[in-house]
C-alpha cells in the first residue's frame, strides 16, 4: 500500500458513528440545519480547524494547514427531507415527517472523519484543505448560497460524495465526465372556466385539461425529441377544485424534468410552454409556466478522477472500484461549484447483505461501514492533491 494512504482508527470510527446517528436522529431541513451546524463547527474547533460559522446562512466552512501553497476543497451537505421514516430503528427520527432518507448524516460524518484524520498533519499539509459544510442541497439553494459567501474563493479544486444504495458497502463508483443530469423545478397553471358539475359543457373543466396536459407532454417528449437525448419529466403535486360538485377553473402542476445535453436543456423551457399551450388551446384553456432551473450536469475533472481511482484501488482494490457506464439524470448542485473550478464527485457504496431501499425512501438504512471507507479516500486523495500541486 501507497506510503501515503492515511486509515483512520478503530475509536475514530466508532465516534464517527455516533455522531451520525445523533445527526440521524435529528434531522433538519432545507436552510434549517442550525443545531447540525453547531455539532459540526464544536467537533472542528476541537480537533484543532479554524472554523467560520453562519457561512451561507447555516453552512460551516473550517480549514487546516498553509496559506504558503494550493488549497483544496470537500464539499459534504447536511440537510434531510421531508419523509416520514420506518427503519424501525433503534436511533430513527425523532422529528415527525423529517428524515435523513438522502444519506446526509453519513456525508456530513465522512466530512468529520476527514477533520479527524487529517487533524494531526496540519504541519505536514503542502497547503490548505477547507471542509464545505453546505446547507440546503435537497432544494437546490446551498450551493448558491454558499458561493455568493465566498465559501470557494481560494480554491483550485474541489471534491464531493454521494451515497449509493445500488452499490455495495467496500465499493465505490466513479465516472469520467457527465454524473447527474441536468434539471429543472416547473409549475403549470391550467386555466378553464367554473361550472356546475352537472353542466360539464358550461363551464370549461381545468382539470380534464391538465390530465390531458400530463399525459400529452409525455407523449410529445416521446413522438417531438430525439430518443437518443433522453428527457424526463415527472409531476409530483397536482392542486385544483374547490368543491365536489364544481367544476374546477384552476389547476396548478408542479412538476420536474431532466436531461443530459446542455443544449437541449436550454431549449426545453419555450418547447415545454408552447407545447403545454397547445394542447391546453385544444380544450378550451389556457396555461402559465413558471421554469426554475435546479442545476447543470456535474462534469467530473478527468484528472481528479484518476487521482480518486488511483487511491481508491490501492485502498480497496480493483475489483471494489466500479466505472459507472451511464450518467444520472439526478440532479446535484455540487454542479453550480463546478461552473468555477474543476472538481469531482464519487458515488459511495452504502448497500448491506440484505440490500438498500432507495433515496428518497422511508427506509433507507445505508451500512454505516461504508463511512470509513470514504473517509480513508477523501483524507488521502486530499493530502496527496497537495503533495502533487505544490511548488517544489
């Protein structure tokens, strides 16, 4: 093994996990992530970081080593989600309708377990790591957040972790180029016109016509664009009617859409309402869109990712290191730091023996032996970053 892989030790990991599960335990939303933020900047500060909190509303930024040479990033997101959870387990959530179910307690202890590692070669770091602890990535705010408070500034490179139930604990999961997909939030106001229930054809029914708007925009994604450019698009709340015997004037989709190709991307919002208008005309209606981008691709730096793979094999060995054959059409906003600096990002194998439920799911329950696992390669891959970097 490479002289300069760094392990971390028996009681390091059994702390890392019981912070995790604390932080599982009590999860925080989106922008809310204040009691988490104040565990992460206390367990800095006494490991010897120097640490600013507030950082972007409630990130926390910490750094260790030298101004005298280059400066390398982690970025690791605290927030959790609003989803009940049924683990069963004995640390569950004790937050009703709040849960960790996108592995952001594990990220946020990996990044800890960083801090632990390299804590006692401050003096020996050729330069400077600095901890991003991002708020809000489950909203796509904290990336925005953090870069208009200067959370990058400095910085030449920049990595990242993401969970992953579909890949076993003791692997992890790389790619070259394109990661996620990019992504966008949109709402589609149907207008029609009330009525009596009992005199359909008075009024102008909103919601026929946005049922006929969500499976007609699924099949023009199928029948209008290239199938070689996959496009998804998924509404997930549908509001309108006001009693059962009205006929609704309004309805309000909200929905996302994804896709690879950055210019198609740019492209999909005026196809999107010209076409959501329409098939809305056809019925009488009418349609509003409101378009929220969410983030870029993350495009992964080629040669941060041979650093990472390099590592990961003499770490884990060849076979336990996986080349993803296909992006994600997930969205990351670890993307918007990459419009700035290179930087790449790595999926961590969570799955046990018995499997992993899906994010995003009350039950998911990531092995907790996949932390040190990334921690060893965060820890090594930052130090040795320096090592290469710096100035002779």
């Amino acid at each position: 093994m490479n002289a300069t892989n760094l392990v971390l030790g028996s009681d390091a990991i059994n702390k890392l996990q019981e912070i995790r599960r604390y932080l599982h335990a009590h999860p925080e939303l989106s922008g809310a992530e204040h009691h988490t933020a104040v565990l992460v900047a206390g367990e800095l500060r006494h490991l010897g970081w120097r640490v600013q909190e507030g950082v972007g509303r409630t990130g926390v930024v910490a750094e260790l080593g030298t101004s005298n040479g280059p400066a390398i990033g982690l970025r690791v997101d605290m927030d959790a989600l609003p989803i009940e959870e049924s683990t069963g387990l004995s640390y569950a959530s004790t937050s009703p309708g709040l849960m960790h179910a996108c592995g952001h307690d594990i990220h946020t202890a990996v990044g800890l377990g960083v801090a632990m590692l390299l804590a006692p070669l401050a003096e020996q770091l050729s330069g400077t790591v600095r901890l991003i602890f991002q708020p809000a990535e489950e909203t796509a705010e904290g990336a925005r957040w953090m870069l208009a408070a200067g959370a990058i500034e400095g910085l030449s490179a920049l990595l990242g972790l993401h969970v992953f139930p579909s890949i076993a604990v003791g692997s992890i999961g790389l790619r070259h180029g394109a990661l996620t997909a990019a992504a966008a939030e949109l709402e589609l106001e149907v207008f029609g016109e009330a009525g009596h229930g009992a005199r359909p054809h008075q009024a102008v029914d909103a919601i026929w016509i946005a049922a006929r708007l969500i499976s007609g925009l699924q099949e023009a994604i199928s029948r209008r664009l290239d199938a070689l450019q996959p496009v998804v698009l998924s509404f997930g709340r549908i509001e309108g009617g006001r009693a059962f015997n009205v006929i609704a004037d309004r309805v309000r989709l909200l929905g996302t859409l994804r896709c690879l190709d950055c210019q198609l991307y740019e492209q999909l919002p005026e196809w999107v309402e010209s076409t959501a208008q329409a098939i809305c005309a056809a019925y009488g209606g009418k349609v509003k869109l409101v378009w929220r981008g969410i983030a870029p691709p993350v495009q992964n730096d080629p040669q941060l990712t041979d650093l990472l793979e390099g590592i990961a094999v003499e770490q884990l060995g060849r076979e336990q290191v996986l080349e993803l054959a296909q992006p994600s059409l997930g969205a990351e906003d670890f993307a918007h730091y990459l419009n700035h600096l290179p930087g790449c990002m790595f999926r961590l194998g969570v799955a046990g023996l018995d499997g992993c439920s899906p994010l995003h799911h009350g039950g998911f329950n990531p092995d907790e032996a996949c932390m040190p696992v990334a921690v060893n390669l965060l820890a090594t891959a930052l130090k040795r970053w320096l090592e290469q970097n710096s100035k002779p």
